[in-house]
C-alpha cells in the first residue's frame, strides 16, 4: 500500500469518524424529555409518532382507501366545514401557495395586511408569483382593522382587488385576528373578493370555522394544532374558490385543487402521498375528536390565560396590545430595554433543556415566544413557565419572581371550576 492510499483512508475514516460523532450529537439529549416550547412545531403525542411507525402501505390499495376516506372526512370537523379539504405533502408555504395559485391569475390585485412576519411572507410569495399585493401597513403589536379593509374594498369601484388574505394567527407576534369582522367588512363594501386565511398556527387550537365565517380557502400545516411533524399543507375551499380555480390563468399542476379533489372520492391522491404522515394525521384526528374541538379550544385559553398572568406578574410586557387579541396558542414577551431574548433563549436551552420561538425579522433580539399549543397540559404548562423563570434569574433579566405561582393561581381556579369567575377578574 504506498504512503498516498494509507493517507487517504486515515483521512476518510477520521471524516466519518467526525460525521458520526457529529449524528451522535444531534440525537443526544440529557436525561428527560426535551421541552419543545417554540409555537411549532409543536411536541407529538406518542400515540401519533407510534401511528406513523406502521409500514407503509400501497397507496393504490382497498386499505389506504379506508385510511384517506377517514382522514378526509374528519379533518373537515376540524376547520368546521362541509367542504373539500384538500391535503398536500408540503409545509404550510406550499399550501399559502396552492391557495394563490388556484383562486387566482398573475397581475391580480390583492388586498393583504401587515400584521407580522408571516403576513410579509405571504405578500412576498404573492409578488414572486407575479400578483398584486397592495400591503396594509400594521404595528406587529395589533390584528387586522376590519375598518381598514372595508374602506379600500369600498373605494375599489371597479373590482380589481380579487382577493383579500389575513393571517389568524401571527405567530410572529401571538395576536389573533377577528376573521368574522373581516367578512362583514368584505360584506359591508358589497365586494366579490374572496376571502384568504392562513390557520397555520390557530387550526385545532383557536376556534375557527370555514362554513360559518365564509372563507374561501383556509391555508393550514401539520406541525401545530394538529400536533403532528411538519410535512403536510392543506387548503379548505369553498364552492366560490372551486368556481375561480377554473379559470384561473396560473400555469400550476402539482397544486391543483381539481385533480386532488377528484382522486379523493375516492380516498386516493392521483400522486404518491405522505402515507405515514396521514396515519399520524388519523391518530391525532382520534385524540382532538375524543376530547372535543370545544375541549380543546379551552384549554388552550387556560393556557394561554396562565402564560399571560405569569408574563404579567415577572413585570414584563406582552407584545399584542390588545387583550381581545391575545393569541391563546402562543405569547410573545417583549424584552425590558438592555436584554436580549436570543441570550436569554440560549441559557434556558443550554440549562434547562427548553427551546422557546425566537423574535422573528423586525423584532429579533426584543422578543422571545412561549409556544403553548398542540399535545399541552397544565404541568407541560409549569415546568415551561419555571424553566423562563429560572432562566430571566441566571440571565439577570430585571423582572420580579412570582410568573409560576401565578400561573398556578389561574390553573388551580380553572380546575376547581372556578373559571368564569376569573374571566371576570381579568
Ligand atoms: C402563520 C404562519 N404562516 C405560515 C407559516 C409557514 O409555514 P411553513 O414553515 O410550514 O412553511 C408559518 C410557520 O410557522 C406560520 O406560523
């Protein structure tokens, strides 16, 4: 063997070496579950990572057709309608995508709002895609004004704009958006519009319903309320967002709504689907409907009312303005002057095992986010809520003790039924 070749091995065996060394890292974790508290993806319960374990079937098979019916049919519970729910295997990105590919055509105008970093996302996407976003400026601290939008619709006489898009939930900024308002606004101004939303990360945490609030397409993903991996988007369409599909002039086939829709009477995709990701999106389906869209939607106000009081009581600022708006599947905590959230989140993931959302684009630095949505209880909730707490002490963050026994107050009264009566208080 001369010198060069003997080199050559020792150099590709250290390199995998370093490469495995490097997998054994990435998949080691202390002792105990890590608390994966970013607002998704969110922590999948075990009963849905052993689903997605089963062997893949063939998805042209009598069984998969049982599967796909069942899949198809529940997850219209969950966006409350009697529509098609059309199941990509994309992140919540390709389904924004569908949305604008197959409701409307290039150059259309497009009344879209600003109310955080996912907004921007979507109005981007509108502009490389060659439509016409006009962009109501927002304060990342605030949902949409309703107002605002049936003004612009009122002035648009000759019905340019073809669609009006908003996202529920800002995950960005944890505040919700009155979608019932910015119907009657598209009402009021007597506008053909169609209505666009993004249910990323409010779909099976923050009450939402298609049918009753009249949206057109409801833009959702996999990997937050429905507590699954990342991996699946999906569309619910109206009758009106199937009738502009047809002539929608967007050169697209992977995204088409009409092909899907089709193959699924069937229980079946006319393309390969995510096979395991549908058994997981079966057993997580189970698991909300066993505990009740209304369950679910309580405890995630629990939660959300608990985080609240603790960010309150350690003397910190939440970053929606508006209470009517708090998002009950997330909070954003703004920073006192001088500290830095990505510091802070660093320490608390390096001592206590715990990721929390990081402040994204405008507020990066200023704020960090307490996911508290998906497969949560209200110790999931505690343990959440101390690890910050210990974590503004360790990084000398001014702040006051107290935000756990607060938290505890809220969650001690919802248990002993005492919750009305807190809702009054607050
Ligand atoms: C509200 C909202 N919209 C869109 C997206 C983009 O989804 P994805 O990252 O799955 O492509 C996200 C992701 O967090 C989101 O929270």
């Amino acid at each position: 063997m001369t010198n060069l070749f003997r080199q050559a091995r020792a150099a590709a065996w250290a390199l995998s070496l370093l490469r495995a060394i490097a997998m054994l890292k990435l998949n080691s974790h202390p002792a105990g579950r890590h608390f994966l508290q970013i607002p998704g993806p969110t922590n999948v319960p075990d009963g849905v990572l052993r689903a997605i374990d089963y062997p893949t079937i063939d998805h042209r098979g009598p069984e998969f057709a049982v599967l796909g019916k069942k899949v198809l049919a529940e997850i219209r519970q969950v966006f409350q309608t009697r529509q098609p729910v059309v199941i990509y295997p994309s992140s919540g990105t390709g389904a924004w995508e569908a949305a604008l590919a197959n409701a409307l055509s290039p150059g259309d105008v497009v009344l879209m709002y600003e109310t955080g970093h996912f907004a921007s996302l979507w109005k981007k996407m509108a502009e490389n895609l060659g439509l016409k976003p006009e962009f109501i400026a927002g304060d990342w601290r605030s949902g949409v004004d309703a107002a605002q939008i049936e003004a612009r619709l009122a002035q648009d006489k000759a019905r340019a704009i073809k669609a009006v898009c908003v996202v529920h939930n800002e995950t960005s900024t944890g505040v919700t958006s009155d979608i019932p308002a910015v119907r009657c606004a598209i009402d009021n101004a007597k506008h053909p519009a169609l209505l666009l939303v993004d249910t990323i990360s409010s779909l099976a945490s923050i009450d939402y319903r298609h049918d009753e609030w009249g949206v057109d397409v409801t833009v959702a993903g996999s990997q937050k309320g429905l507590m699954l991996p990342p991996g699946l988007g999906f569309n619910a369409v109206s009758e009106k967002a199937v009738a502009a599909a047809k002539d929608s002039k967007f050169p697209r086939s992977y995204w088409r709504w009409d092909d899907i829709i089709e193959a699924n009477k069937g229980g079946y995709w006319h393309y390969t689907p995510s096979t395991n990701l549908l058994y997981g999106l079966s057993a997580a389906l189970d698991q909300l409907l066993a505990e009740g869209l209304l369950n679910v939607f309580a405890r995630h106000r629990r939660h959300g009312d608990a985080t609240r009081a603790a960010v309150r009581a350690w003397g910190l600022e939440i970053l929606c303005r508006n209470p009517a708006e708090y998002s009950d599947s997330l909070t954003a905590v703004m920073m006192p002057e001088g500290s830095d959230a990505d510091a802070l989140r660093a320490l608390i993931l390096e001592k206590f095992n715990m990721s929390l959302g990081t402040g994204l684009s405008k507020v990066k630095g200023k704020v960090f986010r307490i996911g508290h949505l998906g497969d949560f209880n209200d110790l999931t909730l505690l343990g959440t809520l101390a690890g910050v707490e210990m974590g503004l002490a360790l990084a000398k963050v001014p702040h006051r003790v107290g935000g756990v026994q607060a938290a505890m107050g809220v969650l001690a009264a919802c248990a002993a039924g005492r919750a009305a009566e807190l809702a009054r208080a607050a």
